[in-house]
C-alpha cells in the first residue's frame, strides 16, 4: 500500500441537470439535476484491479466515464498519476488520452461499423501520434501559459497576504509602513525567470504500413488471428469483437483501463475466455483496471479491492474477499443475497428488501438506502453517514451509522424461503435503537 | 451478391433493364394522354396557317394507335419526333439535358457541402442557438416559393452582388464547339479561361438558389441520423482514442449517418430535374426546363407533344438513374451491404 495511488479522486460529483418545466419556470424553482455521482472517492493503485459493483442506475457507468475523462465532472477532484487531470482540455487532453482506455459494454454498439479491424484497432495510435506531434509543436506555447498562470496565481497570493495585514501595519510607524509597502512592490514586480524552452522534437508522422505492422503485433495478445486485418466488425462473433475492443484499448499501452461491463452482453464460456485474457494481460503489462459490473463472481475472479455503489455514492469498499465473504453495508448484503445461487436447499427464495431503486433527482438528505434499509433509524434518515473505517476490520470502509451492529449479520438472512414466508427472521435479532 | 466490381456491373446491368418496362409504360401514358386531348386542331393552333392546320388534322385523325405506333417505330429507329410545325425534338433535348445537368449537379454540388455540414452543427448543438438558426435558414428556405426565390435573386442579389442573371454566357454563341453542352466544361475543353469564368458567373445564382430552395431536406436527415448516431459506443470511443472533435463528427458520426441523406438527396436529385423548369424560365437558361415549358404551350408557344412526351421521359430516366447511384453509394458508404 505504500505506492502512490495511480487515480485518486476526491468527492468526484457529476449532475446532469434537467430542463425546467414551465410551471417551475413560472414558480421559480430553481433547476433540477440528476446527481448520478455524488460525492465519491476512490483511489485505483498502479496494477491493480478495482471492482466497482452496484444496481443499474447506480452511476458506476459514469463515474468510469468521469475517470476516463468522457464526462467534465461537475465538481471534486481527480488525480492521475499525483498530476490534477481535470486542468487538462482541448488538445492536451487529447495528447493525455493514452493514458486510459475504455472498453465499453455493448461489442457491437463500439465499434465502428464502416472501418477495418487494422482502422479501428490503429486509429488510437494515429490519432495518438497527430496529438504526440501538437502537444510537441505547441509545447514552448504552453510552457509560456503554465508560466503566466504561475506568476498569476503568486501575485494573487501577494495581494491577498497583503490585504490581510493590512490592520496590523496600521500600528507600525510611518516609515516601517512604507518600507514594506516598498518590498511588497518589489515583490510584485518580481518574477521568476522564463523557463527555457528547448524545442521539443516533433514524432514522426506515422505510416500506414507500421501501423498495420503495430496491429499485427497487437491482435495475438487478445487472442485473435493476425491476418484478420482487412475484416469488417460485423465479421466476428460477440467475443471477437469485444477482443477487438480490448486490442483498439490496448494499442496505446494505457496506464489505467476501465472495463465498462466488458462481459455482460457475452455468453459464459467467452466470458470467461476473455477474463482470463484480462487477468493475463494485468499481470504482463502491470495495468490497473477499473471493472464496472454486476457481475459479482466476475469481480470475485478479478478485482483485488472492490466498491459498492448505491444511488452515487460508494457505500462500501474494501478488499474483495473482505466485503463479499462479509459485507457489512445493509445494502451490500442485499444485493450479495440477491446473488442466484446454484443450490437446491436454497431455492425458491426470495428477496426480502423490495422496491426498486429511489430517483436521482435532488434526493433527500440522509441515508440513500434508508427507505429500503431494514435496519434504518431516524438518524439514517437526517444525516448522510461518511465512509469510516470499522475498527473491527482494519482497511473496510463502510458508510452506515449502525455498521458495527449490523457487523455480524448474515446476508442470507436477508432472504425468506416461499416455505417459511412470515415467520421471524434473523434481522429482527438487530439490536432495537 | 456480392461486394466485388463484378457484383456492382450485374447490379447495375439489372436495374437498367428495370428500366425498359419503366420508360415504355411512361411513353404509353404521356403519348396517350397528350394526344387524345387534341380533339379539335384549330384551338391547339389557333394562329396557325391552312398547311399546319391540315398537317395537324392528317397527324391527329388517325386512331390513336396507329399515332403511337408510327410514333414507337419512328424512335426506335432514333428519331424522337418533331413539333407539328416540323421542328425536330432530338438536337433540343440533346442541348437541353446537359445543359439541366449542369444546373442540378451545381446545386446538388451546394447542397452537400453546405447543407451537410449545416446538419452537423445543428446534431452537434441540438436544442440549442446553433440548431436553432440553422432551423430558421432551411426552413426559410423551404418555404420559399421556386418563382419567389427565383425572381428576389434575378432582381435583388443579381444587381447587389454584380452576378449575371439571365442564360449560360454574356454573349451567345461562344466562339468555340459547344461539345457537351455544359457551358463552363464546354468552355474549360475549349480551354477559354475567360469564358470559364464567364459561365461560372452566370451558374452561381440559378444554382444558388436551386440549392437553397432544397437544401432544408439534406440539412434535416443528417441532422435527425447524426442525433441517432452521437449517443453510440463508438462515437465515444473515437472520442476516447485522441481523435478531435471535427474528425469524431466527420469520419465517424457523419458516416454512419449518412444513408438517410443519401437516399433523400437521390430522391431529390430525380425532382430536381423536373423541378428546374421555373428556375430556368427565370434565369433564361437553356435546359430541358425551359424546353418543356415551351413545348406544353407555356409562354403562349405552339404545344409541342412530340416535345412533351420525350421530357416526361427523360426526366423519368433521370429519377431512376438518380436513385440508381444513390443505391450504389449505399453500397460505398456501408460495407455490409451488398449490391444486389
């Protein structure tokens, strides 16, 4: 754990604001958003594989967008490599792109149906080096502009300094007053050297023929043929292009790749073909993953740390093994019950914790799984728990004012068999408030 | 079945034998319907003299078979008839088709690299100021009458922007062979810089306003697929790969979504034809247009039925071979289609 996070994000909020209605117009009301991530913190450590689970609508598909930079974030902050990426737009931020990858889920919808295997999977490196040769040409431009904003931002610092002193020099004698008046002109005046700018070499333009060469190369590491170059998408079967999807990914030799539901729309032989490539890949290459699913066995196989996300915001993580064997979070326990399971003496059974999932428009204060929570107190309902570590198990993070009572209990009492509908279950035993 | 050079020859092989039954049945119909509505010669040719007039009875008081079948004979031999007063169809259409092609493929040429690119900034800011302005110009320009928008531009913009307004060049004839009958190739062959530029003068307005008039129907197709297209995978893919914005749009979004303009601009390439007739009566530009207002007695001519009947056909010749290349482009623009 000693190594810096790869990404780190800090309160990460994205809200998707709606059109107002005329009768909110006419009332005043302000504008109404859908807040799809809300307030989450994660970090990813380089080669390491998180699993992000949680329901549909839960807004894992955003925050991965949001890391990937395909969403602006509407507030908090994002580190990439100790560096804040959200600075980074336009042209730099395309020059940044080779840094992480999606796979997205649906292997036909990703791919581009008028182009080539060797175009869609060699457009990354094209498009890479057309971004590597700007960011090269512009680069004593944007050194100038990195300087200026750095002399802005100390003069603001200055002046502000300044400012609040200004009561206690009033105190001072007249000539110590304008003495530091002096220094503090100098000091604004003053600026640091202008940095040297070597002319940074332009890459070579990139050649059709090497970048075929490049996808030749890269197409047996995801296990397709390599003469399949000329081949259209719709060609393959659904695993084939998902493997494309993962080469076009890869070309770039990317730090951090998010697996958008990468194996939800495959069937389950070639679901676990293709995991077993990803675990494969990880461990040649030291890549980190971001894996967005609902799958939680596939999580179970892959991911090292794994977080639960509930209505936007992460209400648990933790090591895998940790939070699947012994979920803390109501709701993690709910869903990890949910889980179908392939024996008998556990069938016909049923879900104990109904209703679907609340709306993302402005919710309420407190607990999001609240109206469901079937541990819920009043509190739950007035204030938001913050994710703290359980004393009780070190390095298991959990957002529930009750996690140390509901510790203990058993997912699977979160089930009723059809057989013995009604009678007490183990939840009543929680201890009353 | 296929995707090869040979697939595309057979495809386009079969649909130009489509096309024998499709001109036979519109000859039948133009030549019957004209025809039969000279009942009386002297009120078609009211300022005729006695030898027209009597040339016009011997023509018309047959049964109306026999005039179609001397007629049918006569152009399968190649000779597509002459007006009543004698003056052969074939040498006019001969002019007159390039001389409309010209025209359309000039505007058709504005409809695309204007009226797409409109599309795609309206897709891109939909909802909108960006797509809402663009709404506002097409729409203007749907629903502008052709004569209306026709004669603004000869007496408004002409003058205000020093274009000529009226037929192909300042001076006719030109002094060199009218090869094509397209008047700024047929100028570029005879290596005339000056009357090149001459020509492309007088092209701008009629096919300025041609594009305008039509340009609405491409901007709102690419404008409706584009939004269908922007919300894929792989549009955010392109985007994820580095690629900027203009080459996410162009190459990948507008690609994809360029089938339904295709076929609308097919559709509207095979109106345009038929559509220029105002606009050449305007602009004084001598295409099949002009031609055809004449020959149905527009302007107070002398009806031309021979006349009539061949540009009913050529312009059905030109919608089906419009569509015919928009079937084909189907094919270049998507590799899963097959020509077949």
């Amino acid at each position: 754990m000693s190594a810096p996070p790869l990404v780190e994000a800090v309160d990460l909020e994205k809200r998707f604001p709606l059109t107002r209605t005329i009768t909110e117009v006419v009332r005043g009301q302000s504008r109404r958003s859908i807040h799809a991530v809300d307030g989450v913190s994660i970090s990813i450590l380089p080669g390491e594989t998180v699993g992000l689970i949680g329901e549909s609508g839960s807004g894992k598909t955003t925050l991965g967008w949001v890391v990937a930079r395909l969403h602006d974030p509407t507030g908090g902050t994002l580190k990439f490599g100790g560096e804040d990426i959200l600075d980074i737009t336009g042209d730099d931020l395309r020059h940044w792109r080779h840094n992480v990858q999606i796979v997205f889920q649906d292997p036909v919808g990703s791919l581009d149906p008028r182009l080539k295997v060797w175009q869609i999977v060699g457009e990354p490196l094209r498009a890479q080096n057309v971004a590597d040769r700007d960011w090269a040409r512009h680069a004593p431009s944007r050194l100038l502009r990195k300087y200026r904003a750095r002399l802005r931002k100390r003069r603001q610092k200055l002046r502000e300094e300044w400012k609040k002193g200004a009561a206690a020099r009033r105190k001072l004698p007249v000539e110590e007053r304008r003495r530091l008046e002096q220094e503090y002109q100098r000091a604004l005046r003053e600026r640091p050297p202008l940095p040297v700018v070597a002319k940074q070499p332009v890459p070579k333009k990139l050649r059709r023929a090497e970048v075929r060469e490049r996808v030749r190369d890269t197409l047996p590491t995801v296990g397709l043929p390599p003469d399949c170059l000329d081949q259209y998408p719709h060609e393959f079967s659904g695993g084939g292009r998902q493997r494309l999807s993962l080469a076009r990914a890869l070309i770039v030799n990317p730090k951090l790749v998010v697996l958008d539901e990468p194996t939800s729309a495959l069937d389950v032989a070639v679901q676990a073909q293709i995991l077993n490539r990803l675990v494969e890949l990880q461990r040649e290459r030291g890549l980190a993953y971001l894996l967005i699913t609902h799958n939680v066995a596939a999580v179970r196989y892959v991911a090292d740390r794994v977080a639960v996300m509930y209505l936007g915001r992460v209400v648990e993580v933790g090591d895998v093994h940790g939070v699947l064997e012994r979920p803390i979070h109501p709701y993690t326990k709910a869903l990890l019950a949910a889980v179908p399971v392939a024996d008998a003496s556990r069938r016909r059974t049923r879900f104990r914790i109904g209703g679907d999932i609340p709306s993302l428009v402005d919710p309420p204060p407190g607990c999001r799984f609240a109206p469901r929570c079937p541990f819920v107190i009043d509190r739950c309902r007035a204030e938001y728990p913050a994710l703290r570590e359980i004393p009780a198990v070190p390095g298991h993070l959990v957002s529930c004012h009750r996690a140390e009572e509901v510790l203990d209990i058993a997912p699977s009492s979160l089930l009723t068999t059809d057989e013995g509908a009604g009678a007490p279950s183990t939840a009543a035993s929680a201890p009353a408030p | 079945m296929g995707r090869s050079p040979t697939d595309l020859a057979i495809f386009i092989g079969k649909r130009l034998l489509q096309l024998i039954p499709v001109l036979l049945g519109i000859i039948i119909l133009t030549f019957v319907f004209t025809h039969l509505s000279v009942a009386n010669c002297s009120i078609w040719y009211p300022h005729a003299g006695k030898t027209t007039l009597a040339l016009c009875q011997a023509q018309f008081s047959k049964p109306i078979w026999v005039q179609f079948w001397t007629y049918f004979v006569n152009l399968l031999h190649g000779n597509w008839g002459a007006s009543v007063t004698g003056v052969p169809v074939y040498p006019a259409i001969a002019a007159g088709v390039p001389a409309t092609l010209e025209l359309v493929i000039a505007s058709l040429f504005l409809m695309i690299v204007i009226g797409i690119p409109l599309g795609v900034m309206a897709a891109q800011t939909a909802g909108r100021w960006g797509d809402h302005l663009v709404r506002i110009f097409y729409l203007t320009g749907w629903a502008t009458p052709t004569y209306l928008g026709a004669v603004i531009a000869a007496i408004f913009l002409a003058p205000y922007f020093g274009l000529p307004s009226h037929g192909e060049y300042t001076y006719t004839p030109p002094p060199f062979h009218q090869w094509t009958h397209m008047s700024v190739v047929d100028a570029l062959l005879a290596g005339n810089l000056p009357w090149t530029w001459d020509a492309f003068k007088h092209l701008i307005l009629p096919a300025s306003v041609l594009a305008f008039i039509n340009m609405g129907i491409a901007t709102r197709m690419t404008r409706s697929s584009m939004l269908e297209v922007l919300p894929l995978d792989y549009v955010k893919s392109a985007r994820m790969k580095g690629l900027s914005e203009f080459w996410v749009m162009y190459k990948h979004a507008l690609r994809n979504s360029l089938i339904t303009t295709t076929t609308v601009l097919g559709v509207t390439a095979g109106g345009l034809l038929a559509g220029t007739v105002v606009i050449e009566e305007v602009f004084g530009w001598p295409g099949i247009g002009a031609y055809a207002y004449t020959a149905i007695g527009g302007g107070g001519a002398a009806p031309n039925f021979d006349g009539a009947v061949a540009v009913v056909a050529v312009f059905a010749v030109g919608v089906v071979i419009a569509n015919l290349i928009a079937d084909i482009l189907y094919g270049v623009l998507d590799p899963r289609v097959e020509w077949r």
